[in-house]
C-alpha cells in the first residue's frame, strides 16, 4: 500500500524539497503527487507528461512510467531509473532516478515538459526555468507549496 510521506527529501530541477505538501503548484494544483510504498519505504512520484500540442505522452506513477507514446519516445526502464526521450530530436523529457540511484535525496527528477493548458516546465537536473524565474541549487524545506505558478 501507498501513502502520503511524512519526510522526504526529493531532488526536482536541480533543487531540493524537504517536507513541502506540493513540490510545484500550478494554478492550485500540484503537478508532482509524492506516495510512499509502506512495505520498504520506497518513495515514489506521480504526474503525467504532455507536449506542445497539449497531448498526453506520458503517465508517471509510483515513480515508474507506466505508460507512453512509444512511437514517438524512447522510453527506458532500468533498475530505478526511468528515462523519455523524444526519439526525433533526442530531447530528454523526463528522467527519475529512485532509491540508490539518486544522489543527496530520495528521489532525483528532471522534466521539460508541458501542462494539460500547454504551461512548458523546465526542471532540469541543475535548474528549473518557471517563466523568467531560474531557480537553482535552492533547498525549499517544510512549506505548504515549494513554487507556486499563478
């Protein structure tokens, strides 16, 4: 069984969340849902990945990609680490890295993607471009939201 972690430290875009109910908030609503697994305490990440054109391309669950465009994107499945990559440009998409696989935390997780309304996120493995805002190398520890997108 899954639930909602008490204490995590996830590594999001080149930044670290400690605690924080929602990692990136946007227009009210988390995009990243974090669940721990009770036998091992495993942490994991939910969220789903879009295009440009506002298709879905993506869904991440438990921190595993359970289901994709396999036509268009490479998707990659190691041991705790999961990787998209559009197959035509060779664009990273997403990259988790799970358990011992991650580096100072938890869970390591990097996207540029975009939103169901066509938001483009930017959260790379040293920072995360939210508009005109860069964040990096920033520790955001025991708040409701860490960044919020209005």
């Amino acid at each position: 069984m899954w639930h909602v972690p008490q204490s995590f430290k996830v590594k999001l875009g080149g930044n670290f969340y400690i605690d924080c109910d929602s990692l990136i908030d946007f227009h009210g609503s988390p995009l990243f849902t974090l669940k721990r697994r009770e036998e091992d305490g495993l942490l994991g990440i939910d969220f789903d990945i879009y295009d440009s054109k506002k298709k879905k391309v993506a869904t991440v669950r438990r921190g595993t990609i359970v289901d994709g465009d396999r036509e268009t994107y490479e998707i990659a499945h190691g041991a705790h680490h999961y990787v998209v990559r559009e197959k035509k440009t060779e664009r990273l998409i997403c990259e988790i890295k799970r358990a011992d696989q991650a580096v100072d935390s938890e869970l390591e997780v990097s996207v540029d993607m975009f939103t169901p309304s066509g938001f483009h996120l930017v959260a790379g493995p040293e920072q995360t471009n939210i508009g005109r805002g860069v964040f990096s190398g920033c520790t955001i520890a025991k708040c409701r939201i860490g960044i919020s997108v209005e």
